[in-house]
C-alpha cells in the first residue's frame, strides 16, 4: 500500500503513486491540516499527515485518529525530536496502530514513538539515510508492544 487514489479516479492523493481506490472525507474541523481517506468498503481509515519539519507531538487515540497514519519527515531547518505517543486511555486488547515513517535524508529529524502520553520509547529513528518504516503496535490489554518494524529502503 504504497499510495491512495480517490475513488473519482481523478486525483492521486499520496506520498507515491498507488491503485488503491478510496474515498477522501475531513476528519476534524479544528485541525484542517489533517486529512483522512476511508477505502472502498469502508474498513480502514488512513489519516496522511503533511511533512513535519520541526519538533512536536502527536497523540494518537483509538477510535478519534485513523488505524492507518503516513507520517513524512523533513531536514528541517536544524535537529528537531518528533513524538509519536500512543494513547492507552480508551485502548484495549487488540486495538491496533499501523503507521508508515518516511524519511529525508538528514540526521536532523528524530521520530520516537511513544507508549502512552509521553510514555516509554516504543522505537526510535535517526539515520543520514532517506528511509521509510512500516511498523505495526498492538495494545496487550496494559501496553502498546512493538509487533513490527520493517524497513523499506529501496
């Protein structure tokens, strides 16, 4: 799943191009930088965030935020830390996160990805390498566990 067309067919909307149909809705009217892509038969929500360039936080919670989210990451315009925190309030067993990391070629982002609200380091990314990560957590029931973390760098 490497990109998301809308299902118009008239518009690729995604970090690469892809043949993945799905229907493009907004997800929250506060935040009118986040942008939410339901598939076809309506299953999986993808939520792709704008490129971050500088050092901040999101908190991603079961049943508000997408269960699919492509986060892309700048140089920036120095070192910067960005958290990924996975929100255990409301979670439960089972409840799942999948999230792509795509990477520049710079060691100025680091991208950490957090169980809980400012919680334990989950993983960890900082290399000079332009890369993307598909990672895969699962809530036990107590925690997020780190159940896949695969890079791509072709």
């Amino acid at each position: 799943m490497s990109g998301y067309k809308l299902a118009s067919g008239s518009q690729t909307v995604a970090p690469q191009a892809g043949d993945l149909l799905g229907i493009y809705r907004p997800v929250n009217t506060s935040d009118n930088n986040r942008r939410e892509y339901l598939i076809e038969n309506g299953s999986v929500a993808i939520n792709v965030v704008p490129t971050v360039t500088a050092a901040g936080t999101n908190l991603l919670t079961v049943g508000l935020d997408a269960q699919t989210e492509l986060f892309s990451f700048g140089a920036g315009g120095g070192a910067y830390t960005y958290n990924i925190d996975l929100d255990k309030v409301g979670a439960i067993a089972g409840n799942s996160f999948s999230i792509s990391i795509t990477k520049a070629a710079s060691t100025n982002p680091t991208i950490v990805v957090r169980n809980g609200s400012a919680g334990t380091t989950l993983i960890s990314i900082n290399n000079a390498s332009a890369r993307t990560w598909d990672t895969l957590f699962v809530y036990n029931g107590t925690d997020w566990v780190k159940v896949r973390a695969v890079l791509n760098d072709l």
